[in-house]
C-alpha cells in the first residue's frame, strides 16, 4: 500500500507509522536517534541515497538496470555491506530482514512480503519522506549497454570505494544545532524536543524559518524598507506547503 503525497505527510506530521502492506515503517523520534547514536544515524542515511547514479563514474552503461539491482549486488557480495543496509531497513521497519536469490523478504519466506524491483524504489522514498531526506537530482540518459553493467555488479564487491564516498560532509546545520534552535525558540525545551520525530524536527525547522521570513518582509513593509509592490504574498506565506 503506497500514499498519495498528502496522505503521507500528514501521517508524517502527527508521528504515525506508515503501513506498505509488506511491512510498516516507523519515524524515529530524537530520542531513539540519541541511543542509536548521531553518526551512525547519518550513515544509515547515507545508505538510502545509494542508487545507481554511483556508478556513473566507472564508465559502465547502465541504461536498463535499476536501483534495486545495485543494492542487490551490494548486499549479495558484500557480507558487510549487507549487514549495515538490513539494519538501516530494520531500524525503520522494526522486523527481520532476509535475502534470497533475487530478492529481500520480511519475516518468514511464506508469508511473501518481498522487496524487489518493482516496490523497491518507493519503499526507499517513503523512509527518505521520513527522514525528511531531499530527493535528488538524477541523470536519466544513460547509454545503452546493460549487459556490461549487470557484469559490473558481479564485480561489485571489489568496488568498496564507491560507497565509501557516500560518507556526508560536515555541515555547520547539524541534527544537533536545529533541536536547540527549535528547543528555544519555540518555548517547548529538550525534553519536549526527544518526543518529537525527525520530519516533526524538521518541519518546525523549516515552518519557522517561513514565519520569520514573513514578519521580516512585513516589518520591512510597514518601515518602507521594503517596496511592497514588489512583494507576492502567496509566496511570503508562512502556512503554505513545505517544498521538499
């Protein structure tokens, strides 16, 4: 069972779990992410940015494999690899996660609740909404050849450094610095902020941002330091979506 987006954020902004059919995946609150611990937390979320635009630089054609194939072969010939992606899936599904030959599957084989091609990339896009982890720009014109990049993924586990990469940046916006931020300036204080979710976090975060914005830009306005002809207010307005 997948979500219309509005459905979906909905459930999101009031923290409840989200039920595919195959599974339910469940938004983490900071206060699970503080256990987990922050840097293993960005790891896992480095590991759903994984899709098959990591190999593009290897000059390998890719215009008929999919991302589920990629992740496949990870985990299929990479113990280590598989082991830290089942539990970045399990973190967010709260079950077991197996492979077979092909596929992934939740709990026992017989009650075929299997990952593969075909919901693979939207399971992905529900924990990335969950996280409130941006999608990203993809190139789509690959050259035909798919033969030699499915031979590149029976390689693949020598090609350790391709995920090695995907190690994040630091950034002087941290997990860290947006919970104080809203902890204060929202009057609610940390132990309110534990109980909150990532997508909750971030979308104070960002509601705020909108609202500050706004009473700038009207304060501005109002001082004659800002020409308000200038100004559309449909795009000022603080109660519009969030764009991820």
């Amino acid at each position: 069972m997948f979500y219309c987006i509005e459905d979906l954020e909905l459930l999101l902004l009031f923290g409840e779990e989200i039920d595919i059919g195959i599974c339910k995946l469940y938004p983490l609150k900071l206060k699970e992410i503080v256990k987990l611990g922050y840097s293993k937390y960005n790891y896992y979320i480095s590991l759903i940015l994984i899709d098959k635009s990591i190999l593009q630089n290897e000059n390998t054609d890719l215009n008929d494999i999919d991302n589920f194939e990629v992740i496949y072969g990870l985990c299929n010939y990479d113990e280590q690899f598989k082991d830290n992606y089942f539990n970045m899936l399990e973190l967010f599904s709260k079950e077991t996660i197996n492979l077979s030959d092909g596929f992934f599957y939740f709990g026992d084989l017989k009650e075929n609740r299997i990952i593969n091609k075909d919901n693979f990339d939207e399971i992905i896009k529900i924990i990335k909404r969950i996280n409130f982890v941006k999608e990203q720009k993809k190139e789509e014109d690959y050259n035909p050849g798919n033969e030699e990049a499915r031979k590149f993924i029976e390689e693949i586990k020598k090609k350790k450094e391709l995920y090695a990469k995907l190690n994040k940046n630091s950034n002087s916006v941290t997990l860290y610095s947006i919970s104080s931020s809203i902890a204060w300036k929202s009057h609610i204080g940390i132990n309110s902020i534990r109980e909150l979710t990532v997508y909750q976090l971030y979308d104070a975060y960002y509601r705020l941002g909108l609202i500050d914005n706004y009473d700038k830009t009207m304060h501005g306005i109002y001082a004659g330091t800002i020409d308000g002809k200038k100004i559309k207010l449909e795009e000022i307005d603080w109660s519009k979506v969030i764009d991820l």
